[in-house]
C-alpha cells in the first residue's frame, strides 16, 4: 500500500503509515532531503511501524538530475513525472531523451501522459534504471477509478514485447 503525500507533517506521514498500514511513503512536494533523514530517524529511534521513501521529481528541460543525489540515501525508487504548474499529475508526457541525464543509483519508476499507445516508446527507452511505469489519469474511468481491461491490455502489451 502506498500512501501519496504532498509536503506533509512528519507527525501526518506516521500517523497514516499506522493507520493505513502502509508499506511505501511517495512524497510529491518539496519534501527536502532532511525531511526523509527525519523520518529516517524516527523510524530507526523506535517501534514504530516503518516504510520506505518515495520521492517524485517534476521534469522539466531545467531540471538538474544531480539534484536527485541527496535523496539516494534515503529513497527506495524515485518517479520522475511531468512538470506541471501545481502538485500531482498533468496527464500529459515530458520529454523523455532527457532520463539520460540521470546518472544516479536509484531506480526509477516513468510517470507523465503514460497511455496505451505509449508502450513502444517506453520499450524503446534503455535506461539501465528504469524500473517500471506508474499509471494514472489515461487509464481511468473516473478520477481514481482505474479501467482494469484498459490496464490488463496495457500490461499484455509491455509483456508481449518484453
């Protein structure tokens, strides 16, 4: 279970971890890197129930990869998604030739206008890296309500060509 949090207290994130039983944090805001250290902390100074990081990055021409660094440390994966003007998905795709800026050690999960006619381009990319999609808003009925055929033929077709 993952829970999807945008610039959150720390005492929000764990109450939620517990509650929800959550098994991943993704953090789609401004979290800084001292911010995962904290939770870092907190999880290793007691009994409470831990999950791993999740930091999502916003994708622009501008953006500078080797600012993924300082959570390496800290993160299970990263998403890299599309630039928007606010939090959350755009529903629209980023230029993917630049992944090949990222040169860390974290993988990654592609999130952005992901859609069904999408899968030959995502199997054209080689990042070593990369290590699945994140699918969202193309593959919806409703906000939040998935269209599991839609999916299912998705998944067919990246498995038919993988």
């Amino acid at each position: 279970k993952t829970g999807v949090f945008v610039n959150a207290g720390t005492p929000d994130v764990l109450n939620a971890i517990h509650d929800y039983e959550l098994d991943l944090v993704q953090l789609h805001g401004t979290e800084s890197p001292g911010y995962c250290q904290e939770l870092e902390l907190l999880w290793s100074a007691s009994s409470i129930r831990k999950a791993s990081l999740v930091k999502a990055f916003s994708i622009d021409e501008a953006f500078d990869f080797a600012s993924t660094s300082a959570y390496e440390a800290y993160c299970a994966f990263f998403v890299f998604d599309t630039k928007g003007a606010g939090y959350g998905g755009t529903g629209q795709q980023f230029d993917w030739s630049l992944l090949g800026q990222y040169t860390g050690s974290t993988p990654f999960l592609l999130s952005g206008g992901i859609a069904a006619d999408s899968v030959s381009a995502i199997l054209d990319l080689h990042h070593p890296l990369l290590m699945g999609v994140d699918i969202n808003s193309k593959f919806e009925i409703a906000p939040g309500l998935k269209d599991v055929e839609r999916v299912g033929r998705f998944v067919q077709q990246i498995k038919q060509y993988s």
